[in-house]
C-alpha cells in the first residue's frame, strides 16, 4: 500500500451487501452450473473471469483445449451502469456481458469456477516438456481458497487491478457512480454537468481537456499538488476551466448524489461529478512465487505486469492480459489482448506437442 492512499477494490466500494444484491440482480445468475467443480488438471487455467480472461478461454475452448477459468466473482467496473464504447454491446449492464461470456465459454466445454485463486507455484512433478525450458521449470500447481488445487500446463493470469484513490471522505463510497475517472467510460453520462476535476498527480491537466470536451462547466482542483503555472495555467484559461486551489477534504452529498466538493476551509464548490485519476497497482500477488512482481508504469500511473505484445510474461508459461499489464485497457482492449493470448498459448501448445509426437515416433522407429 501506498503511503497516504487507500487500496479501493470492487467489495470496499460497495461490501459484500452490495456484491450479493448485484448478483440477485442477475449479474451471476447462471443456473445449476454457476458453481463448476474443477477437474484434477488442464492445459490452461485461466485466473480472472473479466472480459480478458473469459475471452481468452473462449479461444483456448474453441481450439479444443481443456481449460478453466477460476473467477472471484469480484470485478472492477461492478459499481458501473453499462460497458461502453463496445460495439454492438453499447451501454450493456457488465454483469449481463460476463453472464453471457460464461455462457459462451462452457458451449465449447470449457470450465467456469467460482473461487479465489491464493497462489500459484511451480508444479514439481511436471518436467520441462510441461510448459517450461529446463528441469523442474514446467507446468504449475494453482491453488485455491479452501485447499484444492487444480494443475495446468500453462497460464493466463487476467486478474486486473486495483484503484488507490486519494483519502478524501466520501470519495470511496461515490466511485464508479458520480466520481469517475475515464472520459470515455462515463463521460457522456456526465455530459454538460457540473464537473470537478481532483488533481492527484500529472494527468489530471489532460483529464481536465477531456472532460472540458463534455461540458463548458469545469473546476480544476489543485488539492494538494501544485496549481497549475505557465503554459499549464494559459491552457486552462483559454479552455474556461476554473482553478481552485485549496486542499479538498470531501464531498457534499444530498439524496445520494454528488452535490459539491468541499474544501478544508468549509468552502464548498457545487458539483454534479468529479473526475479523478487513482493510482492503478495489478492485482498479481498470486504470482510472487513463480518471481513476477507488479513494475512501475512508464506512465507513472501505477504498477503493472509487463508483457510482450501477444501477452506472454518473464516466466515461462505464463500469459497475461487486460489490466493487470495494460492499465488504460477498456472492455474491448482488455477482450482483444485475451483473444491474443489465448491464440499464442493454443499455438505454444501445438508447438509442444508436435515436439513430444515428434520424439515418440523417433522411439518407435
């Protein structure tokens, strides 16, 4: 954790009541298969059932691969209305969209298991033809909460991330709903509001242009970082965007909706939304073991896995996508990166077992 911000996942935002009720919603409702048992092994196991995960099981499924995602059930745009900016998907509730990729996956024969995954190791009875380049280094062993493990050959790792929001009261409990953070995810519902931009660190200039693109009524709140000077400030300016400097200490709320920010003097700025940049870290804990820890962006955004553009990771066999390595990565990106790296685990697959075929015909001749 980060000193000064507050780890926010999808059951701090809204509990545990508020994951239940958005399951009796219909979010999760699946019928008698929505608690798959998982089987002793697979050639992948696919950790994280969002868009990327459930994509790229559904390429590994539809290539005849024995595969499994093992989801918690807890993903990051549940507070959201609908997904955006997906075509032909457009404004569809996010639960819906994961319902029907469930759906999707287990038509081809895949696997969908709801539980927490709490570590994965290497799998000390898998030899290199198992995944990995030497001795001992192949499949792995994914373990889950409540002692059972399952073994697969290799690994989508597709967790996401969590977002550490600034500590100003009322921040957490608004997020995803009148506190955003990306223009395109939420901007057009905000549109021609009463928008407050809270500055946490050097994007929060380029959100303010963003969301100026959305309405002519924008406030820039410096909080704790620097007002904004010279060809920053003319920016601003010329854009309308009002700067109030001044650190803020939390929001004004009346019959559950934004209605100000106020300021640590008592000053209250009336506002219908409030844009702020978390820091982005990747929920990749699960992967220590096998020596993958979260990096600093070059963006300076947060922490993430890094992956090479099919979404294989520094250790062999294993295969990231979505936000756990791409942290801007909306529905569509995230859904696009699983498709890749469910065709380049298929395709290492392939590779591998022509070599085994190759080498048991040579012993047979």
């Amino acid at each position: 954790m980060v000193v000064g911000m507050e780890v926010v996942d999808v059951t701090e935002r809204t509990g545990r009541a508020g994951i239940a009720e958005w399951a009796e919603a219909g979010a999760w409702a699946e019928g008698p298969e929505a608690g798959d048992e998982p089987a002793e092994s697979y050639e992948v196991v696919v950790v994280g059932g969002g868009a990327a995960g459930l994509t790229g099981a559904l390429m590994l499924a539809r290539s005849r691969r024995s595969v499994a995602v093992i989801d918690a059930g807890a993903p990051r745009n549940a507070p959201a209305d609908g997904v955006h900016g997906l075509l032909g998907r457009e404004g569809m509730p996010p639960g819906e969209l994961l319902a029907r990729g469930r759906a999707e996956v287990r038509g081809y024969g895949g696997h969908v298991v709801s539980g927490e995954v709490t570590g994965v190791t290497r799998d000390p009875e898998a030899g290199p033809g198992d995944g990995g380049t030497a001795e001992g280094d192949g499949g792995f062993v994914v373990t889950l909460a409540g002692g059972r493990s399952v073994r697969a050959r290799r690994l989508l790792v597709t967790t996401g991330l969590v977002d550490e929001l600034p500590p100003v009261a009322g921040l957490r409990e608004r997020w995803g709903r009148d506190v955003l953070h990306c223009p395109y995810c939420h901007g057009w519902e905000v549109r021609d509001q009463a928008i407050g931009v809270l500055a946490t660190g050097p994007m929060a200039l380029h959100q303010a242009m963003l969301f100026r693109q959305l309405s002519a009524d924008v406030t820039y709140f410096a909080h704790t970082t620097e007002p904004p000077a010279g060809e920053d400030a003319e920016q601003l300016a010329a854009l309308g965007v009002r700067v109030v400097t001044g650190e803020v200490a939390g929001l004004e709320v009346a019959a559950d909706r934004l209605t100000g920010v106020r300021l640590t003097d008592g000053t209250v700025v009336p506002r219908q939304a409030l844009a702020v940049a978390p820091r982005m870290v990747a929920r990749a804990g699960l992967l220590t073991a096998l020596g993958l820890t979260p990096v600093a962006h070059p963006s300076g955004m947060g922490e993430h896995i890094p992956a090479d553009a099919t979404g294989r990771a520094g250790v062999p066999g294993v295969w990231v996508a979505g936000n756990v390595t791409d942290m801007t990565a909306q529905v569509h990106a995230a859904s696009s990166a699983g498709a890749m790296a469910g065709a380049q685990i298929n395709a290492d697959l392939a590779a591998e077992d022509t070599r085994r075929a190759v080498a048991a015909r040579r012993v047979g001749v």
